[in-house]
C-alpha cells in the first residue's frame, strides 16, 4: 500500500474570485492545471469580479 500524502504536503492554488487558497482535491487529480475557482459559487460568480476589477483604476 503506497503512503498516503499528509494534508500539509498537497499542491495549492488561490481562488481568482475570493482570493482564499485551496487545496488539490482527488476529483481535480486530472484537470489541476485547468481549476481557477475553489467553489462553484465562485465560478459562477467569476464575471461579477472581472466587472468590478474593471471599474476600480488601479
């Protein structure tokens, strides 16, 4: 039986949306590269937050 990967040890990404970090998830084993939202509510949200970074000058 192969070691088990502790918890600490997994990859991370933070959200596009909301900006928290998430951790690698079993059902995104192969799509990793391609995951940019940690929830659905932020992919669904994900226009709202391209609107907004647009009306504040930066």
């Amino acid at each position: 039986m192969a070691k088990q990967k502790k918890k600490m040890d997994l990859p991370q990404k933070t959200c596009e949306v909301c900006k928290r970090n998430f951790q690698w998830r079993k059902k995104w084993e192969k799509v990793w590269d391609d995951v940019k939202y940690c929830s659905d509510k932020c992919r669904k949200n994900r226009n709202q937050e391209i609107l907004k970074s647009k009306a504040t000058p930066q």
